[in-house]
C-alpha cells in the first residue's frame, strides 16, 4: 500500500513540474517552433508598393530644449518619402529654447501659443489642421526607428 501512495506521489509531481515547466518555458518553445515552421512554409513577401499615404508626425513639446534637436535629425532621418511626410511640433506654453531651436529647421511646422493648457490641449487644438489621414504621435524625447 505504501509502494502504491509513492507512487501516486510520484507522478502528481511529475505532473506538477511539467505544467510548471510548460507555464514558464514551454509555452515559448511550443511559439517559436510555430513560428518558424510557418515561415518555412508560408515566407514573407515583401510589400512593394508604388503609392505611400500622407502621413504627418505631430511632436508635442513642452520646455525640451534638451533633445528637440535630437528628435528633429531622428525625424527627418526616417526612411519615408520625404514628399508624403509632414512634421507637426505643437509647444504650447514652451518658455525655454524649444522654440528657437525647432524654427532653425525650414521641414518642421512649429505651432505655438504662450499659455500651457496641456499636452492634450495643444494636441487636440493642432489636431483641426491636420489633413493627412495618418497620423503618427509621439514625444520630443522619444527617438524612433529609421
């Protein structure tokens, strides 16, 4: 009978540490290998396509004199045709150099107002004379990939 419990014992383990096991490594392994035989049977085209949509990239700022400048190089590096992107710097209520630096730049549309009313006001006030139909949000000090 004793012969018989450790036995039970021994297998509700087993159990216990393959769903343990499964739960923190094996759900991954199970996707990858997945993944990878979609791949082999279905590769992945590349898309070509021969028409990019308007798309314009509205930064808010507010006092990032810091890293204006760096956002502004990363933005204008982007790997998109430069004909179908429009950049958008919204720095209501900006009282540092934020200004100066992003009007040395003729690409960038910098649009200003004194008070600060906050990001989601400057945002949404800018957002009526925007016309492209995507459009990209995101930060001062966020860089992005090319």
């Amino acid at each position: 009978k004793k012969r018989s419990e450790m036995e039970i014992l021994i297998v509700i383990s087993i159990v216990a540490l393959s769903i343990l096991f499964y739960s923190y490594l094996g759900y991954g392994i199970v996707l990858f290998a997945l993944v990878k035989i979609k791949r082999f049977f279905a590769p992945r085209k590349p898309v070509e396509t021969t028409e990019w949509p308007e798309v314009t990239m509205l930064v808010a700022a507010y006092n990032e004199q810091d890293c204006v400048e760096d956002k502004i190089r990363n933005s204008l590096s982007l790997s998109y045709p430069s004909d179908k992107i429009k950049f958008l710097f919204v720095t209501d209520g900006s009282t540092d150099k934020t200004n100066e630096i992003i009007t040395k730049y003729p690409a960038i549309t910098l649009e200003h107002r004194p008070e600060r009313k906050g990001k989601l006001a400057a945002v949404e006030r800018v957002m009526k004379s925007i016309t492209s139909p995507i459009t990209i949000f995101t930060d001062a000090n966020t860089l992005l990939n090319k």
